[in-house]
C-alpha cells in the first residue's frame, strides 16, 4: 500500500489504517527504529515479558531449587547472621 507523509504540525506523519493497525497487534505505545534504510513500526519491547509464566514452569518442575548450599566452614564458624 502507498501512503504519503503528511504535515503534523511541526512535524511530518504517515496515516495507517485502522485495519493494518489491528493486523499489527499495535496499541496507542510504539517503538520506532530505523533499520537498513526503513522506518519499523513495533509494539514496544516489555522488559522481562514471560519472565512470571517462566518461574512457575520451573517451580511446577521442580527446578527452581539450588544446587547446593554453597556453605563453607567460614560462614557456619565466622560470619554472624543478623
């Protein structure tokens, strides 16, 4: 589809139709990004998205357990815990 950049007061804009908008999975929040000589248009990267879902597979799992202590005979003589 073409489209033409248009004025938006100050600044210049492209229209998108409502349905490609849709299509996109986009909402009101995008991410901009220039790459190889063309403008992309995303939804916004969503730090430590799954991350939730990702510990309760593990606990479900059991693998959400440590390894070991780590203990050493400096921290059961030594180290005073508050």
């Amino acid at each position: 589809m073409r489209s033409k950049i248009v004025r938006i007061g100050n600044s210049q804009g492209v229209r998108l139709p409502k349905i490609m908008i849709e299509e996109a999975g986009l909402s009101e929040d995008v991410e901009l990004r220039v790459e190889g000589g063309q403008i992309v248009i995303a939804a916004p990267h969503i730090a430590r998205a799954g991350w939730a879902e990702a510990a309760q597979r593990a606990h479900t799992a059991g693998d959400d357990q440590l390894e070991s202590s780590g203990a050493t005979r400096f921290d059961a003589t030594e180290w005073k815990w508050r």
